[in-house]
C-alpha cells in the first residue's frame, strides 16, 4: 500500500483508506470489516461524531483498541444534537468544538484524534473563532492537526487563507469533477492534501452494483455509459502482455480499480476514502493500490468522455 504526506502534517496515510460511515450498527460485522482493512495495509480510518450519532466512532475505537500507533484516525465536529429534537443544528462554536472533542476522545479510546475536521461550515460562521479552537487543540495535544470537510468553494478558500489546515474532504470522481478546476490546484499550490470521498459516486462506479438512479448532473443511461467505457479501461489494463512482451502480470483492474485510481489521479490527493459495508467491498476497494497509476493519455480518454462538472454555488 502506497504511503502519502497528508500536507503540512508529517503523518502518513495509505492511498486508499476506510470511510466508515458505511460500516453499520452490527458490531462483530463492522469490527471484521477494520480488521481486514488493517490486514491489507488500510491505516487511515474516517469517522465522525455524526454517523449513527456517536455508534460509528465507538465501533471504531473498539476495533482499533490496541493498535493505536498504527492507525491515523480521522474524525469530524460540527454538527450537534440536541437531546428531544430530531436532527442537529449547526454549531462551528469553540465551546462547542471543545466539548466535542471530549465525546469523540471517550468513544473513540484514545486521547488524542489524528486528524480533526470541521464537518461542513458555511461562509457565514465565525471562522477565525473556529480556527482559534483547533489551534487551541491542537497546542494542547489534543489533536494532531486538522482540516476541514467541505465542497463550498468560498468556505475552502477562507480556510486555506487564514488557517493551518493540512486538508480538505471533498468529493472528486469520473462523475464529480467539480474540484478538478477549482479547488485541486489551489490546494496543490498550497501543500494542503485532498482527501476523497465519494470516489465511487455513491456505489455509481463499482463493480458488481445494479445502478437505478442518475447522479448529479447525469442521467441513468449517461451513467451507465461512463461506467460502460470506464468498464472497457479497465478490462485493457488487464489483458495479459502481448506475445514477446518483458511486462509481468497485470494487476486486477476493474470499474472499481480505475474509478479509484482516476480519483487518485490529481497530484493535491492524499487518499480516496471510500466505504465498505462488506469484506468484500472492501477487498475490492484495497485492489486499487495494486493498479499502476492512470496515463496522462488515459486521463485524458476519462475526460473526454465525463462531464466537466462545476460549481454553481457558494462562489
């Protein structure tokens, strides 16, 4: 498994990491699936305080008790419940922030979070506010650094202006190029790591998946198209060496490998995130890190056949 710089940090993450939001509320079920992840050379695990309100950071704090040197957990603050409402409010608050951390520490079984990200954020809030909380926790050890979770461009820019965060969560796929003009040079200019979720558009660009729906500005059949020639890359990549040909055996290569490596594709990536609620997602995800980097020439085929997506909103 390749090993990446997140930023400014000095912390290493695998390419291809665990979004764990998709493990689910079943406990021997979503500790197997961590376990298998670290067995295959996973050491970056995204969580945050939100999924199944808390559930998802406890899971991952049992599975990965004991073998915290190892791991580089990432967790996320900033949307709060409140007890008898449904739903959460937003609160970016120092107050909040450092209450919060308090929780997610107790849950997750350590006493300190790897990477801490605001888990959204509006240009509207008090960012230097909260900014001051992260450095705040980040002086007192709490946190080793932190970042932020967001695809509102103007957001994006303020953070990177004004504070010292090592990354930036956002989504970047085949299907969901909004970032590839906009926000990935930016980040790469500024040594501050993108790291990927939705690399598979929501399950759009796996193998084995019945895709019913449209994605964003796609419709069905258009999905379907791209995941159609996406389908055709990879089965090339995979086609064994021509007769007389020195190259050895061709990793496996299919829809899930070459959506994965295209979202690893930019220079500002760290690591793609994607879910798993199985073993077998899972396996199929960590294949990825076996293909060789795309082309520029097969960057370039991807694109020609994609949407140039933008953002229409939070300019």
């Amino acid at each position: 498994m390749k090993m990446n710089t997140l930023g400014s940090s000095g912390i290493a993450v695998s390419e291809i990491g665990l979004g764990c939001m998709s493990l689910g509320t079943e406990e021997t079920k979503a500790i197997a699936i961590v376990h298998e992840a670290l067995e295959l050379g996973v050491n970056y695990f995204d969580t945050a305080d939100l999924y199944d309100a808390g559930r998802n950071d406890e899971l991952l704090g049992k599975a990965l008790y004991g073998r915290r040197g190892d791991v580089v957990i990432a967790t996320k603050v900033g949307n709060r419940r409140i007890p008898g409402r449904d739903g959460w409010v937003w609160d970016p608050s120092k107050a909040y922030i450092r209450a919060a951390v308090k929780e997610s520490l107790r849950r997750l079984k350590t006493d300190y979070i790897d990477l801490y990200q605001l888990h959204g954020g509006t240009i509207e809030d008090n960012i230097d506010e909260t900014i001051e909380a992260f450095e705040e926790l980040k002086r007192e050890g709490v946190i080793r650094c932190y970042g932020i979770s967001s695809m509102r461009p103007n957001v994006v820019r303020e953070y990177v202006r004004r504070s010292g965060i090592v990354s930036v969560m956002l989504p970047y796929s085949a299907l969901d190029r909004r970032a590839e003009e906009e926000l990935l040079p930016l980040l790469a200019e500024r040594g501050i790591s993108a790291v990927v979720r939705g690399p598979l558009a929501k399950g759009a660009l796996a193998s084995g998946r019945d895709v019913k729906e449209p994605f964003q500005d796609y419709n069905l059949e258009e999905v379907l198209a791209v995941r159609e020639r996406l389908a055709e890359m990879a089965a090339e990549r995979s086609s064994p060496p021509a007769a007389g040909a020195s190259a050895g055996p061709a990793a496996h290569c299919g829809l899930t490998q070459i959506s994965l490596r295209f979202a690893l594709s930019h220079p500002a990536v760290a690591a793609a995130v994607p879910g798993a609620s199985s073993i077998a997602q899972l396996r199929d995800n960590v294949k990825a890190a076996a293909v060789p980097p795309l082309t520029a020439e097969e960057l370039a085929r991807i694109r020609s056949f994609t949407k140039a997506n933008k953002f229409t909103q939070h300019r």
